[in-house]
C-alpha cells in the first residue's frame, strides 16, 4: 500500500481512530463511519499522524511561512506538523490561539510565533466551518494571509440539515467563502477505496456507499 492516502485510512482504522458502526454526527445524522483525531493520543500515533500532515503539505505545492492551529484541536496538531516538517527539512514557526485572552505576560490571545506571512491552518476535520472562519479573522487582522486549511478528513458530504442540503459540502463553502484551498490528507473517496480493496472491511462498504449515495457531493 504505496499511495499515501490510503495508508493514512489504514493507519487510522488500525489506530481505531476511524470506526464503523452506527454513529451520530454534529450534524444529527446517522453514519455508518466515525473519524475521532482525538484519540491519536501518545506519541507514537501523534508522531505518525503528524508526518502524514507535513508530507501531505510539502506535496501540496502551496507557499507557506507558518502554521496556525485553532483551539483546541488544532493546537496539537499544529505544533506537531511543525515538528515533522522540522524533521524533513522544512523549519517553519506556528502559532495557535486561546479561548479567552491572557491579561497579563504576554497577553492577548494568539500563543507562539507572531501571525505573518501565509499561514496554513491545521484542524482534524471541517464540520460546520467555525474554527475557519475564526482563524481566518485571526490572522487577517493581523496583517497576515490565510494560504491554506490542512485538515486529516474530509468527509465529503453536503453541508446543513435534511430537507435543506446544500448543494456544497463544508470543504467546498469554506473554500469558497475565502478563496482558499482545503487539502485533506484523505477523503471519503479514499475510504470507500479502502473498503473496497480489503475483504475484512467489505462488510462496511455498502453502508458507506448508502451513505455517500444520500449526503456525498462530487
């Protein structure tokens, strides 16, 4: 298993990160796959994880002086990209924000390097865009520019709630709305690839499939 993509959906099943079941999303629907980045919880997961992003970034092509990480996910996340494009010759400072603003040291509410430049925000996933739309005013009003948002998955599916889908997925108005790329390290594409070529996960493929069928964009 060469391709990069799919070695991330098989690292994370194997890290039971990625679940199939019967799960209820922020969106209330009912979905047959769960991606939880939270349990890439020690070092050796978190370690892995983070050459998945680095790499996928520095294949990407896009310009970048920094990374910045949203609270709270993202804080992680972002520092140990940095750390794995450190390891690959790639030094690059980041930054992240707090929920609520420091009175006093330093103060404020971003922590780490000073927002300049292109920066490249790494989250887990995009659900309803919030954390975009909050780094993304972050970092503008900073003087700085919004290149890119690097998340692990993108699930592919239409963004708002039965009866009134957009035609858009929360990947794709994010994109729009700021003009910006989203790169994922996987898709749902890729999962359903996965499940595709592994007999021991071909029970979970048809579920997925009906899912795909109901809330997938193109």
């Amino acid at each position: 298993m060469d391709n990069l993509r799919q070695q991330f959906i098989a690292f994370s099943v194997e890290a039971e990160v990625l679940k199939f079941g019967q799960f209820v999303t922020k969106a209330g629907r009912q979905s047959p796959y769960f991606f939880n980045a939270g349990l890439f919880h020690d070092g050796a997961t978190l370690g892995k994880l983070a050459q998945f992003y680095a790499q996928t970034l520095l294949d990407s092509g896009i310009e970048f002086d920094m990374l910045f990480g949203p609270a709270y996910k993202g804080i992680t996340l972002a520092s140990a990209t940095a750390v794995a494009l450190a390891a690959k010759g790639r030094d690059t400072s980041f930054a992240y924000n707090r929920k609520e603003a420091k009175d006093h040291g330093e103060g404020g509410t971003i922590v780490g390097a000073g927002l300049k430049g292109k920066v490249v925000i790494i989250d887990d996933v995009i659900s309803a865009g919030t954390s975009v739309r909050e780094s993304v005013a972050m970092i503008r009003a900073a003087g700085a520019e919004p290149a890119a948002v690097l998340i692990a998955l993108d699930r592919m599916e239409r963004a708002g709630r039965d009866g009134v889908l957009s035609p858009l997925s929360a990947v794709q108005e994010v994109s729009q709305t700021y003009g910006i790329p989203v790169i994922s390290i996987a898709n749902l594409a890729d999962l359903f690839t996965y499940l595709s070529a592994d007999p021991a996960m071909a029970q979970h493929k048809e579920a997925v499939a009906a899912y795909r069928a109901q809330y997938g964009v193109v």
